[in-house]
C-alpha cells in the first residue's frame, strides 16, 4: 500500500516540476525571441516600463502563435508579425477601419435579388485577377484606419484595368486622395467603401498614386490633379450569398467587409484561414481578387489586404470559401 502512494507522489511531484520548467523556459525563450523580434521590426521602445508591458503583451502573442502551430489539423499557419505587440484592441483601432453606417442593414438597396452578375454562368474552378493583370502590388496601409480607401481603390483599379477605359493599363490609384476628399468617410478614423463609389462618381474620377502619394493620414484635400479613371455605378452583392459573389468575383476584383479582429487573423502567416477565431462582425475591408481550391481539396477566396507584403502570403489571405456563417450588422 505505502509504495503505491509513493509512486503517485514521486509521479506528481515530477510533473509539477516539469511544468515550472517548462514555465521558466518559455520565459526565457519569450526573453530572447522578443530581443529578435525588436530588431527584426526596428521596434524601439522609449523606455524600461514600456518595454516591460509590451513585452507582455508580445509574450501572449507568441504563445497563441506557438500553440496554434503545435495543431497539425490545422489548414492555416501563424507567425509573430509586427503587429504582435499589439493587443487585439489598440491593433483593431490602428489598423483596420471599416465602419459600416448604422442603417445599412435595413437599407432596401443593399438587399438587391438581381444584381449586375446574376445570369454569369461559367465561373471556372478558379480565378485569379493577377494573373490577368488587374491588381497592383500590395499596398501598407500603416497606422491609419482607413482599409475602407484600400479595399475600394484596388476594386476601381481592377475595374478600370478589365473595361480597358486606360488601354488596357493597370494604374494605381489613390487612396489618400479619398482619405482627404471624401467628407462621407472619416480619414484614418474609419470609413465604408460604398461611400467612396459614390464620391468617384460625384467628383468625376480619381487620380493616381504617383501624382496624389500616400501619407497614412489625413491631410488637405487637392482636387486639382488629372483624373485617371472613374466609375458609373456600383452596387451591392446579395447578402449572405457566395454563389453571388463567386459570379461577381469572375468577372471583376469585389471590394469586401469581414471581421479582421482576433489574433489569428492578426498574425495570419498562411494556408487557408478558417475564421476559428474571428466573428461576423464587419471590421475590416479587403478586396477579393480571385478563388481556387487548394492541394487538399479546400476551397477559398484571394483576399488582398493593404498590411503590406509581410503579413501572410505576400500580403494576400486565402480564406474558406462555401462556409454557413451569416453577416450581421
Ligand atoms: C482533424 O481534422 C479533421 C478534418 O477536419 C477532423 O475530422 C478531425 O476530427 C480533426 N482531428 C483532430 C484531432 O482535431
Ligand atoms: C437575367 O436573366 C433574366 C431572365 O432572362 C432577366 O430577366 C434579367 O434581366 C437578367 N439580369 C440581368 C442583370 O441581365
């Protein structure tokens, strides 16, 4: 009887201490992948308490990271990033901004049963709008929230580049034009790209990048510059409705909301993101440039984000495609 209990406690006492082993080693490995990760992203700190809770911050980053990637079941990969000081809040004020105006839900018009592609009928196992030659390199939105300008642009310079209205040029336009001369939308402090349509059609066009450049915050307006393209209508895809949206998505780059908040999508690194960790609530706005199925048999969207090249695949996300949540306002 007395060894028996000996072996249980020799047993526990093991393991209590292989735990605060493996505790401090985490620690110490955080200690140092933190020191790597500062100079990798050229993250200064002004001073000791700043580094000491951002550190805390980074270390809970990179233990979701770590543990994720432990999961072999999984379709999609992590990675710290330079976001990974960040908590998931101060990362969803700085780097996202899509607001979508109260009402739109309710809005008739954005409840559209015939839309634009309805009768589209091949679609194709996949599309991929670069290959066409329709989407420009991956932009950096920085530390300004303004996704809203991003998502919208990269869907007119897909547009403008299919109908040939310049030649058949692909041309990058300007997002900080919309960040400051579009009074529908709020800058770096949100916005909703239905808004940006509608000034591109009131004020007769948009010009490019090179001639109205990006600063990542909102400055005056210059209404001078030569126009480089411009829209005549646009319109919502029904909701809730991704054989919708696969039509759409043949025949042209679609400018999308989707809940970007949690630290997966944050620290995305590849594969085909699932949506595991994120809601449905419309955080974020990209720009859906294509579709596919992977190696495995999953099939997905092509997501261009404005996080700059780092984040995940060269800046892209490919996200599951034919799931059954539904958006909600
Ligand atoms: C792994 O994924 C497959 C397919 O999604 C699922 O059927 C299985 O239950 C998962 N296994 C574990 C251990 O999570
Ligand atoms: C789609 O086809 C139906 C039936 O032919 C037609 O009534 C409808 O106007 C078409 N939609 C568009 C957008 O062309």
């Amino acid at each position: 009887m007395a060894s028996v209990i000996f072996l249980i406690l020799t047993i526990l006492s093991r393991t209590s201490r292989a735990t605060s082993h493996g505790g401090r080693l985490f620690e110490a490995s955080a200690v140092e992948k933190h020191e790597q990760w500062m100079s990798r992203f050229h993250r200064v700190y002004s001073h000791d308490a700043e580094k000491a809770s951002r550190f805390e911050i980074f270390k809970k980053n990179l233990k979701f990271v770590e543990s994720f990637n432990m999961n072999t079941n999984k379709t999609y990969k992590l990675d710290v990033n330079k976001f990974s000081d960040l908590t998931d809040e101060e990362f969803k004020a700085r780097y996202m901004g899509l607001v979508v105006p109260e009402g739109t839900s309710s809005l008739d018009s954005y409840k559209t049963v015939s839309f634009r592609h309805e009768n589209v009928s091949e679609t194709g196992e996949s599309m991929d709008w670069r290959q066409e030659g329709a989407v420009t390199p991956v932009k950096n939105q920085g530390q300004c929230g303004c996704c809203w300008a991003f998502s919208a642009v990269a869907a007119v310079e897909g547009i403008t580049k299919i109908t040939k209205i310049t030649k058949g040029e692909l041309v990058s336009l300007s997002e900080q034009q919309l960040l400051d001369c579009d009074k529908e939308n709020n800058g770096c402090g949100g916005g909703y790209m239905w808004n940006v349509f509608g000034y591109i059609i009131k004020t007769q066009g948009i010009t490019t990048e090179d001639s109205y450049p990006y600063h990542a915050s909102k400055q005056t307006c210059y209404s001078t510059r030569s126009v480089a393209a411009t829209i005549r209508a646009y319109e919502m895809v029904p909701q809730n409705d991704e054989e919708a949206l696969l039509k759409a998505v043949s025949q042209q780059p679609v400018s999308v909301g989707l809940d970007g908040s949690g630290p997966a999508f944050k620290q995305y690194s590849g594969g085909i993101f699932d949506g595991e960790y994120c809601g449905t609530e419309q955080s974020h706005a990209v720009t859906i440039v294509g579709y596919g199925t992977s190696e495995e048999g999953i099939k997905y969207w092509l997501l261009k984000n404005s996080w700059g090249e780092q984040w995940g695949e060269n800046g892209y996300m490919r996200i599951k495609r034919d799931v059954d949540a539904q958006w909600r306002s």
